[in-house]
C-alpha cells in the first residue's frame, strides 16, 4: 500500500511541476495523464478488495 501511495504522490507531483512551469510537451503530459489515471484505477480496485 505505501508503495501505491508514494506512486500516486509522485505523479501528483510531477503534474503539478507541470502545470507550474508548463514545459512538457502534449506527448509527455498525456502519458502522466494516463499514468495518473491507471493508478487511481489501481488505488480504487485495491480499496474495494480490501
């Protein structure tokens, strides 16, 4: 579980420094996009299996 949580962060992170500096090309912020997507995914499936 910590392991999903610091994931997530570090995606969080990563978008935020994204949209702060807005330096990344369309490519790269969708594939965070997408990362950050697929772990919330995770992160629901993991809650709800308990």
């Amino acid at each position: 579980e910590f392991m999903c949580d610091h994931v997530t962060m570090r995606a969080k992170d990563t978008m935020n420094l994204v949209q702060q500096g807005g330096k990344l090309s369309r490519e790269t912020w969708g594939l965070l996009k997408d990362f950050d997507d697929a772990t919330s995914r995770q992160l629901d499936a993991i809650e709800l299996n308990g």
